[in-house]
C-alpha cells in the first residue's frame, strides 16, 4: 500500500469549516488506497497571537519558554483535526511532536532534527488510522520541546516523508502552486507545472514563501517528490523534483528579497585567515549571510562585503565590530536600504550572456547595481530597495517567464522516463543515525586553469554592469565566476570575473576598452589560478560551512583571493600550486558531511 504525507499550512485549517475540508482530502486519499499521514500547522494567526502574548508579557522572553508557548498552536490543530475526521466517520490519532518520535538538537527557535523513530506511525497507520502529525515542534534529549522555526511545518512534513519512505509529499497551502515569482507582486507571473529541486532550493532561499529552503533540503537528499497544491481548490499545482521544467529555458524563476542589509568589512589585510576571523564571529551567532564578495586585493588588502537579513543586522555589526581589532581592517560600512532581486535557472551554466542579459533589463529599467554574485544556477543582484519592484519586474520580463517554454515537460512526461524511485532506507544508514537534518556535501572539486580580470573604480551607476558584460560577450568570452562589491573609494565598486586562462590576453584587451569608455581607474589580470568549489546540500542553513572551508584555508596557509556562495555551492579562488593541498585538505575536514 502507497503512503502519502499531506501537510496542511495555516490557512489550511483557519476555522472549522476549512479544517473539516482538510479532513475530508485525507479521508479521500485514504478510501482511495492510500496510508495517510497529515502534518498540521497552527490554525490561521495563532501563533502571531501567542507571540503577542509573550511579548506583553516580557520583551525578551526565554528561548525554551517561548518553544513551549508556540508549540501549543499545533496542538490545538491536530486534535480538532482528528475530531474532524472521526465526525466523517474515519479513524484518527493526533500526535505531538514529541509523540512522534522527532528528536532535534536543542537550539530553541532553530532546531534540527536528528532522527525519528518511525514505529508508534506505523503501528498507528496498519490499524487504519490516519495519523495527524504537529508540524514545526519536536523534542531534545532533556525532554525540552523545540520548535524547528521558521516554516517548520514544511520541514516536518518532507522529514516524516523521508523517513517512513512515502510516495510522495503534498504540501496543501493557499496558493495553487509554485509561480516563476510572486503572484502578489507581478500578476502576470506563471505557474510552473514543475521545478527541480535545486532550483526550488535557491528560490526558497531568496524568500519565495511557498516553501521553506530546509524542507527542500531533505527532499533532495532522500528524494521525496512534493507535490504543492491549493487547500480550496482541485488544481494541479507544482512538482518539486529532480528534473527541471525545461532542457532549454535559462531561467525558471526571479526573486526579489525586500529586506537585506550590505554589510562591507574595509581594508581587510590580504593574507589567510582573515576572511575565517570575520565570518566565524557571525557564524558563531547563527546568522546566515548571503551573498559573500572578496575581490581581488589590492596594495595588501582586500573589502569583504556580504549581506544578511536587515533584521540581524545590528547583532551582524556587533559581532564584526569584536572582532575588527583582531582582523586588523581599517573599517566597516553598512547599507540597510537594499533588496537583493535574484534569476535562478538549471541551464544557466550551459548558455552565454545570461548574465549581460539580466543587467541590461535592469539598466533599460534605470535600476542601479551595488552587488553581484553568481553561480552555476542563480545570479544575484543587491539593488536600492526603491528600485526593487522595478528591478523585479524588469527581469521577469526580460526572460520572459510569463511564458510557458515550448519544450516544457509535465510531470507525467516526466515521470514515465524515470527509473525506479530512490531506496530511502540505503540513504537514510548513508547518513549519520542521530543527525538526519546533518550537512551533506556532495562533491569538494578543483575548477584548474582559470585567470581573472578585476576592474576598479567601477562607477556605481546603472548600465555599466549591461555595458561591462555584453562588450565581454560580444568578443566570444567566456565567463565563469562574476563579483562586485564595494572598493571603498569614493563609493565605486570594483568587478572581478573568472575565464579559461587561454582567454586572458583577450579578457585584458577588451577590459581595457571597458575602462577607457567608462573612466575607471585600472585593470588586473592574473593567471595560475584555480577555483576550489564545496557542493552539498543546506550549505546556507548550515552557517559554519564557510567557516570551515576559510579555516582549513589559513591552516595551509592558502590566500584566498575571490569568494561566492549560493545555496548549494561554496567557492573560493586561490594559487593554482596549492589546489590539490587544498582540495584533499578539505575532504578531510568535511569527511563526517561527504556522501
């Protein structure tokens, strides 16, 4: 008999009548020979009303007290869940988490999950029942209940899926699908019929709210196909898979992150370890940065810009500042006035101008470009926070994503072309019996041969981005990695970007025409270069993974020289000569994470 994990959101189950149709979707898929497991979250706004409590309470509640509050919502759900069922004349048990099985570690507020046991569900499920599961909540090894925060319905939900190795997971919320952005925010945008995890990933990351970014992180490692479907209606919605929705199509999606901050670390001596000293200090507080720039140093120091939540922007700036003397920079600025407006696509990496083409519909829009970073499936942009709207707006249309691809695929084209679905139990004793939420790194490589090209004094004004790239991808070159961060002169930036080394003569030539047009003040090259890449899966969510690849780094006493991140990838340009150190170095650091 097929399993299926059904979870139901908040506005899924908002009153009565709405959690009397959850039960009667259950009960469906029941009748129609399925074992049913449903993860429920708190109904509609309880939980901003058990925050509102606590905070008339005190202003700084304990950590622990406030898990224990905010994990009654789901409490409440599951039992009038259960009682709906059992009035449709089906059967049902409600369980907490803890009821279930779902031991975390004890980072009240952020917990995560270390293992499940599985048997009180199945012994529940072979008698016939459905098993009404709380989302977001489990339990320490002190017996603490914990919340997994943020969308930890979502996380749940694909967990338990994972584990009791269910057909599939649906994911009932109150919107129809997943789109190609925010519906909210652009009408026009498109509903995809399927998108793959990796691109899911990153687009969750940026703040696309249908899905959390650690759900999608344990559908890849065990995949668990998800199916997001609306609670009020009967439309298809998205299939979250490995394969993508088009072979052709170079985006799938746009993102637009309204509340970032930019913080830029000033004068940052140029010699290994310093980038470990300032990111430690912030790991340490469990912030998750994005978009991390070094670019190449000049007279023996180097600016470190990265951005994180505007939210935790003070404890950023406090942690940074401890650590500023240590470091030995000159100074640190910041901007919480920006929005980061991002593309993700999984064929990026094989077609050319991509990059140009997204910077000239931002310059055609007059929208300003502060930072850049990419990688192999998503560029990223840090724009005024005015512009925002605009910026997305622009990018959407210029890939036009409000257009189904000619050869999209659905998920039963799909479907028939794969092969037989994962064995979940040979993954699950892959990993680590006490740490399934664990960092899983795929792959630690060398990327050899590479040169790079840094341009200063970029003027920070919009279209010299557009102007940069399309004059590069005119002369037929080839780009790998691009950043842009702040040089700290005079409000300039400086761009930096990676090629094959047999196309730096001509890199340098055509930069060269760059600075004459546009009045920058000079141009770098260098060969005998090689970038070192970490891949895995929850390389955001897990805050010490850069750490730790900058550790190993000033260990070997390795420069770094260029830095990128993304959701699934870590990368770090360095001396060509220390690679191999570098890369068996760190497999051994990270051996306990590689599969």
């Amino acid at each position: 008999m097929s399993l299926i994990v059904q979870k139901f959101g908040g506005t899924s189950v908002a009153d009565v009548e709405k959690i009397q149709a959850a039960a009667r979707k259950a009960i469906r898929a029941q009748r129609q020979g399925h074992e049913v497991v449903m993860v429920v979250s708190a109904m509609g706004k309880n939980t901003d009303a058990l925050l509102g409590l606590a905070g008339e309470i005190c202003d700084h509640p304990p950590a622990r007290e406030m898990d224990m509050l905010l994990s009654t919502g789901e409490q409440v759900s599951v039992a009038l869940v259960a009682m709906a069922i059992h009035a449709l004349g089906a059967k049902a048990v409600s369980l907490t988490g803890g009821q279930i099985g779902m031991k975390t570690d004890n980072s009240f507020s952020k917990a995560r999950i270390q293992s499940i046991s599985t048997e009180r569900i199945q012994g529940l499920l072979s008698d016939g029942n459905i098993v009404v599961a709380a989302g977001f909540q489990g339990i320490d090894d002190d017996l603490n209940i914990t919340t997994l925060g943020r969308g930890g319905s979502d996380t749940t939900a694909v967990a338990l899926a994972a584990v009791l190795g269910a057909d599939a997971c649906e994911i009932y919320t109150d919107v129809d699908g997943v789109y190609t952005t925010d519906p909210r925010l652009l009408p026009e945008a498109r509903r995809v019929d399927v998108i793959s995890y990796d691109e899911m990933l990153e687009l969750a990351s940026l703040g696309a709210g249908v899905m959390h970014s650690r759900s999608i992180e344990f559908a890849k490692k065990f995949g668990v196909p998800i199916h997001v479907r609306s609670s009020f209606s009967d439309t298809e919605g998205t299939m979250i898979v490995a394969e993508a929705e088009s072979q052709t199509q170079p985006v799938s999606g746009a993102a637009m992150t309204p509340d970032e901050a930019r913080v830029t670390v000033i004068g940052v001596p140029d010699v290994p370890g310093k980038s470990q000293q300032i990111f430690s200090a912030i790991a340490a507080c469990k912030i998750a940065v994005d978009m991390v720039v070094q670019n190449v140093g000049k007279s023996g120091r180097a600016n470190v810009s990265f951005t994180v939540p505007s939210g935790e922007l003070e404890a950023t700036l406090a942690a940074v500042q401890a650590v500023m003397e240590a470091v030995g920079a000159d100074s640190i600025t910041h901007d919480d006035q920006v929005s980061k407006v991002s593309v993700v696509g999984s064929n990026m990496a094989t077609q050319t101008s991509v990059a140009s083409r997204m910077f000239r519909a931002l310059a055609n829009a007059g929208v300003n470009i502060h930072m850049i970073t990419t990688s192999e499936i998503k560029i990223s942009t840090l724009v005024p926070k005015s512009q925002a709207a605009i910026a997305l707006r622009a990018v959407h249309e210029a890939f036009d994503l409000h257009q189904r691809p000619q050869d999209a695929q659905s998920w039963s084209e799909i479907k028939k072309d794969r092969g037989d679905k994962a064995d979940v139990d040979t993954l699950v004793s892959r990993l680590r019996d006490d740490a399934l939420e664990a960092l899983t790194l795929t792959g630690i490589s060398i990327t050899d041969k590479q040169a790079r090209v840094t341009l200063h004094g970029v003027p920070d004004e919009p279209g010299i981005a557009a102007d940069m790239f399309e004059t590069i991808g005119a002369a037929g070159i080839f780009i790998d990695m691009i950043v842009q961060g702040y040089d700290g002169d005079g409000g300039s930036t400086s761009v930096s970007f990676t090629v094959d080394d047999t196309a730096l003569q001509a890199s340098l030539e055509v930069a060269q025409t760059i600075l004459e047009k546009h009045n920058m003040r000079d141009v770098q090259g260098g060969k005998e270069i090689a970038k070192v890449t970490v891949s895995g899966i929850g390389l955001r969510s897990h805050t010490h993974v850069a750490t730790m690849l900058f550790q190993q780094l000033a260990e070997d006493a390795i420069n770094v020289e260029m830095i990128n991140t993304s959701e699934l990838q870590v990368n770090a340009v360095i001396d060509a000569k220390r690679a191999d150190d570098a890369a068996e170095d760190l497999k051994r650091a990270f051996a306990d994470s590689l599969l």
